[in-house]
C-alpha cells in the first residue's frame, strides 16, 4: 500500500510540474496545461478513494 500511494504521488507531482512547464511555454493558452491539470485531480481523487477503502478494510478486521 505504501508503495502504491508514493507511486501515485510522484504521478501526481510529475503531472502538476508538466502544468506548470506547459503554461510557461504555451502563455497559459494550451489545453496541455488544462489536461495535465485534470490527470493530476483524478489521480489525487484515486488516491484519497484508495486510501479510504484501505483504512475501511483495516479497521474491519
């Protein structure tokens, strides 16, 4: 599980920092930035999903 989740912050950081490299190069005016944006929110929600159901499924047992 720790693994995974480090796995899946580094994509989400990758993802926010190719943002920020496409809105230096294109002006803000590309719609690479706006996709980079919304892989990195649905990463960070897979992320908080696959936490929740983790921590659920702990505490059952």
């Amino acid at each position: 599980m720790k693994i995974l989740a480090a796995i899946l912050f580094l994509i989400i950081l990758y993802s926010l920092g190719s943002a920020l490299y496409y809105m230096y190069k294109d002006g803000g005016n590309s719609t690479r930035m706006v996709k980079s944006l919304s892989i990195r929110i649905g990463v960070s929600i897979l992320l908080f999903v696959i936490m929740m159901v983790h921590t659920y499924f702990t505490h059952i047992v």
